[in-house]
C-alpha cells in the first residue's frame, strides 16, 4: 500500500519573519508588551480627564439623574424609564441609558459618582473599541500593493482613541448623564462589526451591526439610524462578495436591528395604558408618536408639537441652520477643529487607493488591504458628511452637544486617511493631501481661539507652527532622513491635538448642570450665535458651572441635600413666579432643607409627595427629599398628563400630598395646556402656604 505524505500546515511552521514588500521593515508585529502597554496608557490616560473630579457636576441633568434614581427603587419605573418611582410619566427617550445608571445607583447607592460613572466608561469603551477598529481596517492585508505595518496600523489606532476622547464635545458627554454617551459607544461598535463583515463578507458581523445599531435607538430613538447609509454604503463598496449576497446580508442585518429593538417598541404600544407611565414628549401617549414625531423628523423640520419652537433656518431659538453651523458658535469650538483634516485625508485617501481596491471588488477576490481600508474610509467619512449635514440643516431642537456624534467619525477618518497617505507618501498627492490636512487644522484651530483668547489662542499658535513645520517637511518627501520623517509625523498629530486637548481639560475642570450644557472656553456667556442664555455662562480652566446664562453656580443658591449641590435657575419658578417661555424648564429649581423637611414628613402615606410643572422642577424636588415626585406635563409643561380629571381622582384617593406651584409652561408649539388648569383648580380649591420663597398647597386640607 503506497503511503502518502501530508505536508505540514503553513500556520504550525515556524518561519522568519517576511520583510514587508514596499518598505523592507520586517511584517512582524510589535512586541505584545509595547502593544498592550501603549493601548493601556491610553486608555488610562483617557480614564483619567473623563473621571477626574466627577462628582463637581452633582447630579448633573437632574432629569436624567432623578429618572436613574426612580429606576433604582422601582422596577416598573426601570423598565419604562419613568421619571418618578410612581410612574406618572416617562422621560422622553427610549431608557437604555437610564439602565446603566439605575443599575449604579442600585448597586453603589445614590450619588454622582454612580450617576456619572457608567458614562465615563462608556468613553473609554468607545476609545478601546475605535482603536481596534481602525488597527484592523489598516492591517487587513499585507500585500506588494499595501504598505501599512502591523506598527503603522498601531499608532494610527492609538491617534484614533486620543482624538476621539480628546474632542470637546466627548469630553463633556462622557461626563455628564445625557443618553449621547450610550448612543456614540453604540455607533462605535457598529461601525467595528461592519469593518470585521467587510473582511470576508460576513452576515453574522453585519447582523451584529444591526444589534449594535438597535442599542443606540433604545438610547436615542431614530438618531441613531442616522448612521445606517454609511455601514450600508461601507459594506456595499467593500465586502468581497456579489451583490444578491450582500443584499441578502444587509437584509438579514436590518431584521436583526428591527428585532433587537422592536421588542421593547411593541411592549410599551401594546400594554394599556392604565398599566403602565405616560410616554414623555407625546401627546397621544405613544411610543410610537414619540419614536417619529418629537424625537424623529420633528427634529428636522422643526415641527414638533408640544416643543418650544424651532430655529427654521434664522437666528432662534436653536441657532442659526446652514453648512457653516458646525464651524460657527458653541458647535465649532466642541468638535470642527479636525473636520477639514478629516474630510481633505479621506478624500486623497479615497483617490490613491480606491481604484485598485474598486479592481478587487469587481474581481470578488478575498478582501485586500485597499478593499478593508477603503470600506473604512467610506465607513468613517460618510459617517462624518450624513451626521454633519443632518445636524447644520435641522430646523428642530438642536444643542450643540449633539456634535459628539461626529467624535468617532472625525477620528476614524482621520487615522485610517492619515495612516493611508503616510504609507504612500512616496507619491506626491499623498504628501499634497497631508500638507493641506496639516495646514487647514491650523488655519481652524487658530481662527477659533481667539473668543476664549490668552493661553488657547497661546496654544494654538504653538500647535499651527508645528503644523506648518510639519507640512514643510511632509513636501520634502524622501529627502528627509527617516529620523526627520518620525519628527513630521510627530509634529503633525501633536500640532493637530494640542488645541482640542486644551479645551477639553478646560472642561473637564469646570462643573456642568442643566439640560443645555456646552464645552470649552469662551470669553463670555453669550454665543456667538447671539442667543445668550441658551448657551450658558462660562469661564476658563476651573472657572464656574455652566448652566443658563445668568444662573447662580450649582449650588450657589438653596440647599446642599445629602452632600449633592441644589440646582437653580436663578429665576425664582419654584417660588411660585410666573414661569416665562423657558422658565424652570432648561434646569431644576433650589431646594431649601425646610422643603426637604416638609415633603419628606409621613411620605410613606403617600405615591407621591408633590407635584409640580415640568420634570426639571420635579426632578430637584424628587433628588433632594429622596421620594417620587409627579412631573405634570412632562419635560415642557405641555404633555397632557395628567389631565385634570385624572389629577382630581388621585387628590381625591389621596395620592398626592402637595402641589408646588411652578407657574404655567403649557402651550408651546400647540401642546397641552393642562398644567396651567390644574394650576388654576388647585388654587380655587386649596389654601396656599409659602416656605421660604415658595408657594405650596397641602392637598390633603382643602379651603
């Protein structure tokens, strides 16, 4: 019987490493010590700005906080999001993001700390799940044609996780309890699914996508399909496989998303309403309402019932709409440093190495590293031109942090374009594309430190000069001995960061509160938008909390109950004034212990024990005494929950045991006027008592 040999398999034999074919270095990668110790320095580092000196914003947007904290007490308030743990009424998001901090405050007990950790991190998860994504999408292939290192692909990664977490408007989100923080980590793993199903066509990645983009709607609702053409576009461009396959695949990924989070959209619509809290934001009580109305193309065209108005293309109430909107006012200086390195990288990128790459797609060979790069930069740069446009051409309800949804963005584009164009820098468009990225980010960066001046403007100055340097040196090309050529690339990334990473240690220093909270130094409380208060007083490194333009610092007025800072807005609500258009509704009121002392007497006897207009005033009240507290109308005023029937009936079942008068926010945009007519019965009806500065009615004792 003859007797056959098998030769060994190539991955068992141990083999020299190869040098790579266009640069001789050697393709091994780096030392696992150098490669895991730089990524856990970073990370570190990253764990650091976004946990340093947490507990100085309190409880940040009280909104959020007393929402977690019902969640902690009530299981049924956990599960729908309410906003107290009677369940009157819900905030209006999905609650995804109230899980987590609930979650905390169960386990750690209430307090900043629990509050604002679990979106800390979230920052640092989403630096770590960017860098591996970008690493991979660099070193996807190691062929003649691809020149990017194992080592190259590294540090265009570790770039990726430092301009993510050092961009202003992350710094300020990943500190602070808004849901952004979990809808950005969400996106970022999508995006790092789509990159591994681009490798080899793989629908399970993709579909993985789809869980990934599933968590971001149960955090921010219809924002996060915002990203769905570019993980469609990158897979479509990108994956080695035909075009039924991977119509199939995105099929198959879309069901799983609309599974992933269908679930919770068809329990919440289908349970009767007397079951379960009224949906927050609406105004028929329905998710579904809320998912494509207040929170869905509401916010584009800036007709959302029950709102306070839109900006509709002028200077109002939300800023000015247009194509220059995230170069201008408070979002310019939170996010655009790096936007026109970005988009001049990935278009020169795109140029060198989209043609071959398009050749392989065609060839439906196994995926290149021109095909694994390319899906990336189409991944991450059209992430950074939808979400862009969406947010410069949104009439609705716009805040400048929105714009930590281009931080991942920016920060893939610009490594996976910059890493691109280093490698094949020995053509003279890749060193033009560099140069211009170099000199266009200093251009940016010195143009918007002149508002807040003195050492911003110092910093940037020095990083445009290193740029300048930088690209210099970048035109030169091979004549720079390669020592000189490390020191340009240098340059260039710390010439490029050094502005961003001033501004968000400046606002890592300084407290935030409110519902509108901004980042980075100005030289003043007033926009550049001209809107004043919308945008919040503001000083430099250490200076005051921004709140509302005109607002005492947290804590400067009322109460510190329980160690946590009272909020205020300076302007009297809870003390029974009149409430103008915006009047308790951006932040909470102060809260005196002789409140939280009266509130707090025989609460056990009662669901809750007050109520009061809008979830702000509520939430201070419900944070301060530690018991539910009834948000009547919602975030706005303008919600019709209660009705005035329905707030009767549970007066009557002695339910409710005061009433704090918090003047009339009903009315806007054609919302519900039903706090003002409860606010109208109960002074008819019960004898008013003052406590300090507020005015208050026992509704256990009527006239």
């Amino acid at each position: 019987m003859a007797v056959t040999t098998t030769a060994p398999r190539a991955e068992l034999t141990p083999s020299v490493p190869a040098a790579h074919p266009s640069t001789g270095q050697s393709t091994r990668d780096l030392p696992r010590w150098v490669s895991h110790g730089t990524l856990a320095v970073t990370l570190l580092a990253v764990l650091a700005l976004y946990t340093y000196d947490l507990a100085a914003s309190g409880y940040a947007n009280s909104f959020y906080s007393a929402a977690a904290q019902a969640g902690s007490g009530s299981w049924k308030a956990f599960f729908y999001g309410s906003l107290d743990a009677g369940s009157s009424i819900t905030v209006d998001k999905t609650p995804a993001s109230l899980w987590l901090m609930a979650l905390s405050v169960r386990i750690f007990g209430l307090s900043s700390w629990s509050i604002l950790l679990p979106q800390a991190l979230l920052g640092v998860a989403s630096a770590a799940v960017l860098f591996f994504s970008v690493r991979r999408a660099l070193s996807g292939g190691l062929s003649a044609t691809w020149p990017v290192t194992p080592a190259r692909a590294h540090v265009a990664g570790l770039v990726a996780a430092l301009t993510l977490a050092l961009t202003p408007a992350a710094t300020l989100m990943f500190r602070f309890n808004n849901p952004d923080a979990l809808m950005v980590f969400s996106y970022v793993v999508a995006a790092y699914c789509t990159v591994r199903a681009t490798e080899a066509a793989s629908r399970r990645w993709l579909a993985l996508a789809g869980v990934a983009i599933a968590v971001g709607f149960l955090a921010k609702m219809l924002q996060a399909f915002v990203l769905l053409p570019s993980l469609v576009l990158a897979y479509a461009v990108a994956a080695p496989a035909s075009w039924r396959k991977k119509a199939v695949d995105l099929l198959t990924a879309f069901v799983t998303m609309v599974v992933s989070f269908g679930w919770y959209i068809a329990v919440v619509e289908l349970v009767p309403a007397s079951w379960r809290p009224y949906i927050g934001g609406s105004q028929t009580n329905s998710i579904l309402e809320l998912t494509f109305g207040y929170n869905g193309l509401g916010r584009l065209s800036g007709n959302e019932t029950g709102s306070v108005g839109g900006g509709g293309g002028a200077v109002g109430q939300w800023g000015t709409t247009g194509i220059l909107r995230m170069f201008t006012s408070e979002s310019g200086e939170m996010v655009s440093f790096l936007i026109p390195a970005a988009l001049i990288l990935a278009a020169v990128a795109l140029a060198v190495v989209g043609r071959r790459a398009y050749a392989n797609l065609l060839r439906r060979n196994s995926a290149t590293g021109e095909t694994v790069a390319l899906g990336a930069l189409v991944l991450y740069g059209s992430w950074l031109v939808v979400n862009g446009l969406v947010f410069s051409f949104m009439a609705g309800i716009y805040h400048d942090y929105y714009t930590v949804a281009l931080a991942p963005a920016i920060a893939g584009t610009l490594a996976v374009g910059g890493a691109v164009l280093w490698a094949k820098r020995r053509l003279l468009v890749a060193r033009i594309g560099l140069a211009a990225a170099a000199l266009a980010t200093a251009a940016g960066s010195v143009a918007l430190t002149p508002v807040p001046g003195g050492i911003y403007l110092a910093l940037a100055v020095a990083g445009a000069a290193a740029l300048v340097l930088a690209a210099g040196a970048v035109l030169l090309g091979r004549r720079l001995v390669p020592a000189l050529s490390r020191t340009a690339l240098g340059l260039m990334v710390a010439g490029g960061l050094v502005a961003p990473t001033a501004y968000s240690i400046e606002t890592a220093l300084t407290p935030h509160s409110g519902s509108i909270v901004t980042a980075g130094p100005a030289a003043s409380g007033l926009d550049r938008t001209g809107r004043g208060g919308m945008a919040g007083g503001r000083g430099g490194f250490g200076g005051q909390p921004r709140t509302m333009a005109g607002a005492p610092p947290l804590g400067a007025t009322g109460s510190q109950v329980g160690g946590m800072p009272a909020l205020s807005d300076g302007r009297g609500i809870a003390g029974g004034g009149s409430a103008g258009a915006m009047g308790g509704l951006i932040n909470g009121t102060s809260v005196s212990s002789d409140m939280v002392t009266l509130l707090s007497s025989d609460a056990g006897s009662y669901t809750w024990v007050a109520a009061t207009t809008g979830s702000q005033n509520s939430a201070s009240y419900q944070l301060a005494t530690g018991h539910a507290v009834m948000a009547i109308g919602g975030f706005n005023g303008s919600d019709p929950s209660p009705t005035l029937d329905q707030f009767k009936a549970l007066v009557a079942q002695g339910k409710i045991h005061y009433y704090v008068a918090a003047g009339s926010m009903g009315g806007p945009s054609g919302g519900s006027n039903v706090s003002s007519e409860i606010a109208s019965w109960v002074s008819s009806s019960f004898t008013a008592q003052t406590v300090g500065s507020v005015t208050l009615y026992d509704l256990t004792q009527g006239k």
